[in-house]
C-alpha cells in the first residue's frame, strides 16, 4: 500500500523556468513532509521540508506547497538549472518517526 | 558527504545465499533506518532501530533481519537469497528523540546483485 505516491515519473524543463514536482499522499496522521534529491550512484540528500502546520516553506530556488485539504505537496524549483537534473523523492513522516517516501520522479532541466 | 557509511558499496552473489550489509550512522545519530530500492521503485521502508532497539518494520521480509550494536552501527542481514532481491539498499540516521522533526540522512548505499 503506497501511502506517498508521485504519479509523474519523469518531468523535462528548459533552464530558467519553473519546475514543478507533485506528490499525493493518503494518511492524514503525517506531520511533517520533506522532499529528497537523488544523483546517480549516490544517496538521497535532503532538500527542504515542510510541517504539516504550515503552508508552504521557501529556501532560496525551493519552495514547498502543503495543501491538507487535498492531501497533495508540491515542490517548486523557480529558476530550474541544468544541476537541478536529479530523481526528487517526496517523503512523509508517520508515527513512531517512520518515514514513507514515494517512488521519485526524475527531472531533467535541459540547458 | 552524509557522515552515513555503509559497507561494501557493491556486492555479487548467487541465489541461496546469504550476505550481511553493515551501516555506521553519523556520529551521534541514534536511529537507524533501512531502505530498499528496486528497479523503477521507490524507497521501501525495511525496519528502523534505536537507541539498540527495534522501533518500527515495514515490508521486511522474514528471511531478512537487522540489528543494531552497541555502538549504533547497523547489519542488515539478508538470507536464502533470491533474484528478485538485488536491489540498492540504503541506510539512514537521525537523531530520534520525541520531538525530533529532522530529516534523515542517507549513506551511498549498498548494491546487491544476486545472480
């Protein structure tokens, strides 16, 4: 039971627009949600987060939407750069700090 | 670099049998998590530990088991091998605690091929 899902396996943007990474979730218990980024052959590194208290949150380039109301997040990279090209991992954290991550969508900013 | 270690990066071994994966958390960290990730799927939630202790198992199978010593560092230990287990395996810390919010830090990984 996929309880993080992120529909859209892969996205392609041109430098300099915006990128838009989408993610559903089902339990209304999580708290807290984070987005991760992948580069090939290494591990998922942490990007920005979100309590599920707040609305959105904004770190430079990144900006994270919270809709609880339709259970949905939403990652914003505004002005996507060739180095943003990386697999984005929504995550949610449940009770007993359980984390639960969807299956990633890929972006690929071209230049 | 994440300060999570995880050892050996890549790993070959045959159906039937059995290898262990061993994780060190940063320094301090006291939770330990367990992730697996197969082709086209995303990060499976295997079993956390802290502090020592079993917290938390998600999709762990039984012939797979996990444990963390002393001195936090973690195995995975996975048995009776079979095709459809290789896969990358990930190891994460935290902090933990009750009020924790932060996020996990993730090692480079372990791939396993089974052949």
């Amino acid at each position: 039971d996929q309880q993080v899902k992120q529909n859209s396996p892969s996205l392609s943007v041109q430098e300099g627009r915006i990128s838009i990474l989408n993610c559903d979730y089902t339990n209304s218990m999580f708290d807290y949600f984070l987005w991760y980024k992948k580069y090939p052959a290494e591990g998922p590194t942490f990007l920005i987060s979100i309590s599920s208290i707040k609305d959105k949150n904004e770190d430079g380039r990144f900006t994270v939407f919270l809709n609880k109301s339709a259970k949905h997040l939403s990652l914003h990279i505004v002005p996507s750069q060739p180095g943003d090209s990386a697999v984005y991992f929504c995550a949610a954290r449940g009770t007993g700090n359980q984390f639960y991550f969807g299956t990633g969508t890929s972006l690929t900013v071209i230049p | 670099d994440s300060g999570v270690t995880q050892t050996p990066k890549h790993l070959i071994t045959a159906t039937g049998q059995r290898v262990t994966l061993r994780c060190s958390p940063r320094s301090g960290d006291l939770s330990v998590y367990w992730y697996q990730q197969s082709l086209d799927q995303g990060l499976q939630f295997l079993i956390q530990y802290y502090n020592g202790e079993e917290r938390a198992k998600g999709n762990i199978l039984e012939r797979f088991s996990a444990q963390q010593f002393p001195d936090l560092h973690s195995e995975l230990n996975l048995s009776s091998l079979e095709l459809g287990d290789s896969a990358l395996y990930f190891c994460a810390s935290s902090s933990g605690g009750g009020l924790y919010t932060g996020e996990l830090f993730f090692g480079e990984g372990s791939r396993l091929t089974v052949l």
